[in-house]
C-alpha cells in the first residue's frame, strides 16, 4: 500500500481509527493490516519533510548547536571566547565570521567546516 496524496491520507487515519475502535488485536489479519496502514502512513509523512534536515545559514546552524546545548547567548559567546555583542551580531548578519571564530565553532560546537566556509 503507497499513499500518494493528503486524501488519501486522511482516508488511511480514518481507517487506522475505525480498525481500532473495532478493535484488532488478537486477530492476526487484521494486525498484519493495521501495521500495513501504520507503514504507508509513516512512508509518507516521512516523505514530506516538513523541516528542513539541518539550518540552511551559519546562524541558524549556531542556533541550532545553542538549542541542543542548552546554551543562552551569554554563555555560548564564554564558551567560543568572544563577546556577546560579537556573537549576537554574527547571529543578526551584522558581522561576517573570521577564520578565528570560524575554528571556534568547528572545535568548540562541531559544525562542520565545509558548512561553515559554505556560508560564512
């Protein structure tokens, strides 16, 4: 089963709800079509995307690292060894990255360095 199309979805969450309202387990028939429709549903909204898979500019990248660290802005300028004036105006688009801080983020956050000398 393939779903193609936003109906056809709703469709496959319609009969995902009736199949469990009617109830399924203990039949195995049934359980194998439940887990069909679960799978095709899956595919297909893994298909969408509907994020992009990483930030497509260095801010957004160095948002993203700030995010998963857990890190305010104060903090993360400590961390890299620069200001946070200086920071925060590499983040507005202000101010361009130099080799030094684009180290930094490569050693201190792990962005890649093909990313960074992509988009600096």
């Amino acid at each position: 089963m393939k779903i193609t199309n936003q109906n056809e979805l709703k469709a496959a969450f319609e009969r995902l709800d009736q199949m469990i309202a009617a109830g399924f387990q203990g039949n195995a028939d049934k359980e194998a079509g439940f887990a069909i429709l679960s799978q095709a549903i899956e595919a297909y909204e893994d298909s969408l995307q509907l994020m992009p898979l990483k930030p497509q500019t260095l801010a957004g990248m160095i948002e993203l690292k700030m995010f998963e660290r857990k890190l305010k802005q104060k903090d993360l300028a400590e961390t890299l060894g620069i200001t946070t004036t200086r920071l925060s105006e590499v983040l507005n688009g202000k101010r361009k990255v130099n080799m030094d801080l684009a180290k930094r983020l490569h050693k201190k956050l792990g962005i890649d360095a093909d990313f960074i000398l992509d988009h600096a």
